[in-house]
C-alpha cells in the first residue's frame, strides 16, 4: 500500500521546517502545498478547523496537526529508521521537555522583539538572550542537544537558525557574539543534508519578516 | 517497575491533579509533597529550576517536569497496566493534539473568568463558552474522549471540574445548563476509582479560589 503524504505548510515558518526535517529525515515522499496564510485554503481549514494554522501533515488523508506532534508521529509510524525521539522513557521525557521549553519560550519572545518598540522591545531582546543562555547551558559541551546524534530538541529549535539575520539585523544584536555555542551548533547542524535542504536562506527570511513588518507598520 | 517516587505538587492544581491521576491508574505507590507556591521548597527549585513549577515527579531522584510529559513518562515506564495512550499512531496524535488543546486552552480562559472583572471578564466567558463548544464536539456521543475508556485527554481535562463550581459561581452561570453533556461526562469520569479518590471537593477548591480573589483585589 503506497503512503500518500500531503504537507500544508508555509514557507519561512519554523513549525513547518521541523515537519519538513523529519520527513526528510525518514526519507519520505510527500507533497508539499505552501499555503498563503491571508487566504487560507479550504483543505487547510477542513484539515484543521480548530487552530487554522499550519504545518498540518495529511496521511492517507487523515489530517495530524501542531508540529510536534507531528513529528513524534511521524518517528512512531516510520520507526524503522532515523529515530528522532531515544528509546529511554527518562530521556524521551527529557527531550519533550526541552522541545516544549523551545515551544513555549522562543516563539513568544521572538514575536515580542518583533511586535513591540522601546522599552518593551528592549526587555524582550534581554530574555531573548535569557532563554538562549538557558539553552547553552543545557547543551553544554555536546555535539547536538540529543547527544552525539541529532535529535527531536535540535530538530524543534534548529529552524529558528533561518530567522537569526532578521533577529540580529532587526533587533540590533549580535547573537553569534553572546552565544556562540548556539551558532556553533546550529553550524553543526546544517552539514546535516537533511538540515541543509530545509532551512531557507537567512536573506530570503530577512526580506519575508520586512514585508510583514511594512505591512503591520512597524518598518 | 519498582523504585523510589516522590510527586511535588500543590493540592489544588490541576496539572498536578493528571500526575495523581496517572500514578493511581497505575496503582504506583508514591511520596506526596505538598508546596506552598509562595515559599517554594529548596527541593523543587533543585529539581525544576527552569520553570520552577509544580507537579514535578522525582523517580529514583530524577526529575521529569510539565504535567503532560510526566503522564506520558509514567505510561511508558509503567507500560504493563492500564495503558493511558492509545497504541494506535494517529490515535495517539490525536489524543496529543486534544490534550494540548486542553492545556492552551482551557487554563487561560478559565482563568480569566475567576480572575478578573469588567470587560476582561466578559470576553473570558464568551472564550470559554466557545472553547467549551469545541470540546463538546469533540466529545459527541462518546463515554468518553478516548472512546470507549478513560484515556488521556480524558485525564488531561477532569482536573478542572473541581474548579467547575468555583468558575460558575464567580462567572455567574451555570455550566451544567450550558454543557450538559460535559458534566455528564465528568459524572461518569468520577466513577472511575483513581478519579474519585483524587480530585479535591469543587466547595474547598471555590474557598481557595475566593482567597486568590482577595488577594488579587477582587472581592
């Protein structure tokens, strides 16, 4: 029976490249459909009709939705090859601790750094550097947050690599200068070929987040 | 699979309310630690110095944090009874999914409605009446979420009904009358031994509430 694998998605997000990273991880054959997000398609809001959002993986036409779980599911019913999650419950509940930390932290001081001027964005770009101390630390002197092996928490935050330029040009900062372990791993990670051939090009994303930022008058 | 387990909570919690629920569907005997969240214990900062929150589970001195990751390690550890996730992939994704929706979701909104007043609170209640809507849709004609048994977003929800009088009360409706194939479901979700013996009484969860208001200026 052939799988038949539909990806709805949009191009710079970082929910979507960890989708695409895991599948690509997997070797698998899917179709990719990018979605423009101010008029959303009708398969997109039949597929997801709660959140509206994306990436949302279609198999065999049941739809899967929030990208983590998406990834744990595609690691459960590909599981003969490339792991994504270790097998250890202790370090699987480590590894959706971390993924969940990336989840709930970095997106939401991104979207303050990048919605708010003045004292808030200043507060922002604090924690911003906060939470990226926070995860130097639980690297530490490992390869990738899984270990020796890229993993499920090196997938979850890898994508945010593609946004730095527009952080750092944006925000005024200079990441690889207050966290140069996070760059150097994020290097790492991009001789992946699976890393390599998701992320988008910095620049590319630096033009998209300047577009929205005109478009929301904050450019 | 024996060993040393130590659960730091706080009676009231909802989060903490699924790990009890867990260990006790598991028959998994357990030391209780109750924390005074405005004097935490030098144990739990140890244990959860990232967010520093409750319920934190301790097993043969290791901690696993966050109330959904600590179920999903206590169901992969304690795998031989009581299975709390469907073995089924996309049932599994899909239970993930509503359980997560229930954690973005439902704290928030119902927080909004004991915790605030005027416009704030109003827009609480018409949030948590659609989100409401959503779940009992979810439900449809099912015993419950996970079908036929309770399972996980069943387990991921129940800890709120004891928080049910204290919303209607300050709220000022009456969820039964609103969602009456909620209730029923809780009902029949009380019938179920590790449920009843854990959830708190709904009058000493309003007294507590009551006490937050004060102290937020409420009342």
């Amino acid at each position: 029976m052939a799988d038949e694998v539909v990806l709805l998605d949009f191009w710079p997000s970082m929910f979507g490249m960890r989708v695409r990273i895991a599948l690509a991880e997997k070797g698998i054959k899917y179709e990719y459909k990018d979605e423009d997000l101010r008029n959303k398609s009708p398969l997109l809001l039949e597929m997801n009709p709660i959140h509206k959002k994306i990436p949302v993986l279609i198999h065999n036409g049941k739809p899967m939705c929030e990208s983590l779980i998406i990834v744990q599911y595609i690691d459960e019913v590909w599981k003969d090859r490339c792991p994504l999650l270790p097998i250890d419950p202790y370090q699987r509940a480590h590894s959706r601790f971390w993924a969940d930390f990336v989840d709930k932290k970095v997106t939401e001081v991104l979207l303050k750094m990048g919605t708010t001027k003045g004292e808030e964005k200043e507060a922002g770009k604090k924690e911003f550097f906060e939470i990226f101390m926070i995860l130097e630390g639980e690297l530490g002197d490992k390869p990738y947050f899984g270990g020796e092996t890229f993993g499920f928490v090196d997938l979850s935050l890898i994508p945010y690599y593609s946004w730095f330029y527009a952080i750092e040009t944006l925000g005024e900062l200079n990441i690889e200068a207050e966290c140069p372990k996070i760059v150097a791993w994020a290097k790492r990670c991009l001789q992946k070929e699976t890393v390599a051939k998701t992320l988008p090009d910095q620049k590319k994303v630096y033009e998209y987040v300047e577009q929205m930022r005109k478009r929301f008058g904050n450019g």
